[in-house]
C-alpha cells in the first residue's frame, strides 16, 4: 500500500532548495503532453470524446539546465512540441500497432526527470462549489507508483506550490525525516 502526502512550498523556501542540485554531468529531461487532435491531418475534432495525447521528450544535463537561461530551457521543449505533428503521430501509432504494449507507469519514468501534464487553464483552487476554498488538492487514485510526484500551484498562487508525493510507507517515513526537506516545508496533509 501506498502513502500519500501533499507538502506545501513558499517561494522563499523554493529559492532555498535551488542551491541544491544533481551534479552538472548527470542526465535530466521533461515530458510533457501534447494533444494531438489539431496536429492530425485532417484535425479531429474539438468535442472529439477521448484523449488524443502523446508524450514528448527533450533531455539535457543538469550542467546546461544550470548554465542557460531559461528562454533556451523553453525553445527545447517549444520545440519538442513544435515538431510533433501528422507524421510523428502515424508513425508512433503504426509502431504501436506493430508491437502493441500497456503502459506501466512506475517504468514509463526514470529518476532526475520531470513530466508535465493537466492544465494551467484549470484554476485548481477557484471552483468552490459551495463548500468553501480547498485547502489542497488531490489527484485521485489512479496512476499511483512508489517515487510519483504532482505539482501544482500552491493554495495562496503566487509563486508557491504544493508537492503531491506518493511513496511506499517506509521511503515515506524516511522522506518525512529528512531535516534539510521538512525544513522548507510550510504545511503538510496527509492521505
């Protein structure tokens, strides 16, 4: 069984975090969903019911994630988006069809990577629903494997964010005291 916890983070504590990083040499990337209804050709459409998504990667070293500026970080991935069309989606799709396979989450992913999915659109704390603001977000029960990390933006905006952490009971006990991490920790629910 799984534990769940959402850890809340200001932006001071975040900049405090940054002074800490892999080192230079070490592999990271981000992947990051695309919709694929407007890049076939021809388009789905709109209302089309199911997701039409597929997961684009662009990697680097922490060294030059560290050394560019943050425009460079954004034109890799703008481009892993960018080049992602018609071709790109058939061929995957007839690769599939191939060798077919399910994904399983926990391997899909591998260490110093980041992927990015949902919505900004989606305002996670300003649908009341008459039952008052949230005090935090949770993200269902699906998808859930031992080193799964959600992002969101954090209760008060801003610059602050809430970290959704699934673990197994005893890396989440070994996670929970970790001093230096607890530290920068402004509010902590548990699941």
């Amino acid at each position: 069984m799984l534990h769940e916890r959402i850890f809340h983070f200001t932006s001071a504590s975040l900049s405090r975090l940054k002074a800490e990083a892999f080192p230079y040499h070490k592999e990271t990337g981000c992947r990051l969903a695309v919709n694929n209804r407007n890049r076939l050709s021809p388009p789905l459409p709109e209302n089309y019911f199911i997701h039409s998504i597929q997961a684009r990667r662009t990697t680097t070293t922490v060294g030059q994630l560290l050394d560019q500026s943050v425009g460079w970080t954004a034109q890799r991935l703008h481009e892993a988006v960018a080049n992602h069309g018609d071709k790109e989606i058939t061929e995957y799709m007839d690769m599939w069809v191939k060798n077919p396979f399910v994904y399983k989450m926990g391997v899909f992913f591998y260490g110093n990577s980041i992927q990015m999915g949902s919505s900004p659109r989606f305002d996670m704390y300003g649908y009341e629903f008459r039952l008052g603001k949230g005090l935090t977000v949770l993200s269902g029960y699906t998808n859930k494997f031992d080193g799964r990390v959600m992002l969101y933006e954090g209760m008060e905006g801003g610059r602050s964010m809430d970290l959704e952490v699934c673990l197994l009971p005893e890396n989440m006990v070994a996670f929970k005291c970790d001093q230096e991490f607890m530290s920068v920790v402004k509010g902590e629910t548990g699941v």
